[in-house]
C-alpha cells in the first residue's frame, strides 16, 4: 500500500489533526450504532456502563460509582434514578454507615445488562470483523499507538 508523504513538516502536523477529526468523526458514528442498537435491546450504552461496574465491583455508594465512572455526583444521582424506575438496580442502606446508600445491581439489571452488552458486540463484530484478520491486527497496533501517544500528553500536561 502506498502512502502519500508530505515534504513540508508543517503539514505533518496538519495532516495528523486532520486524520484525528476524521477518527473522532468515525468513533461517533461507530459509538452511535453500538448504542442505537443497544437501546433497542433495552438498555443505553451509558446505562450500560454503570451496570458494568456494579456487576464488576458489586454493590456500592453511589459517591464510589461516580468516581469509577468519573461522573460529577449529580449526574450519577439522575442516572441512577432512572436505572431504579426501571428496575434495573436498587438502593439500600449501607450496614456500615446508614445515612449512604448502596446501589445493587437487580437480577432483572443483569439481564438486561448481558443482552445490551451481545446487542451492542453484534454490531462490533458487524463493523470490525468485514476488516479480516490482518487489518484487525495492523488496527490494533495502530490503536495501541494511538493510546500511547494519548497517554504521554496526557502525563506531560499533568505535571
């Protein structure tokens, strides 16, 4: 495969901020369909994350649960709200200090869970499995740099 090299170093920069937007622009729309198809199933993929860590950490403050999903405590409140109306999760007392609560995953919020969880995979599975093998593994690499590179400007701009 041939690819285009730009001779003007400004371009680089350019051209990898255009190539960022253009991959921003294709997560949306990937992220999209991945919850689209979701919520056809029952369940958001934003909703769906939430019951993830309650199914991955057990039952918790909903204080703990906003920091896992590194949400502002607020918006956890609503969500979880909405997650009891449907019965999807329960709030009871915590045994170790009565005046917090802890959110439990209900059977009901599991189930719903695993079939917007295979839902939402499907549509994966649609997307990236018509890449093939090869170009599954050069996108892994590719997203592995990609990650890396996020994660050193990241660090950089805390310090």
């Amino acid at each position: 495969m041939s690819r285009a090299k730009p001779n003007n170093p400004g371009m680089h920069s350019r051209a990898g901020a255009d190539l960022g937007l253009r991959y921003l622009s294709v997560a949306y729309v990937v992220r999209k369909a991945v919850d689209d198809q979701m919520i056809a199933s029952g369940l958001s993929l934003s909703r769906a994350k939430v019951l993830q860590v309650l199914e991955r950490e057990g039952p918790l403050r909903q204080a703990s649960l906003a920091k896992s999903l590194r949400l502002a405590p607020r918006s956890i409140t609503q969500s979880i709200e909405g997650l009891e109306r449907s019965g999807l999760v329960v709030r009871r007392p915590d045994p170790d200090d009565q005046r917090c609560k802890l959110v439990l995953l209900t059977p009901k919020g599991r189930a719903t869970l695993t079939a917007g969880m295979e839902a939402g995979q499907g549509v994966l599975r649609s997307i990236f499995g018509a890449l093939g093998p090869d170009r599954q593994a050069d996108l892994e690499i590719l997203l592995n740099e990609i990650e890396a590179a996020q994660t050193k400007i990241s660090t950089r701009l805390r310090q």
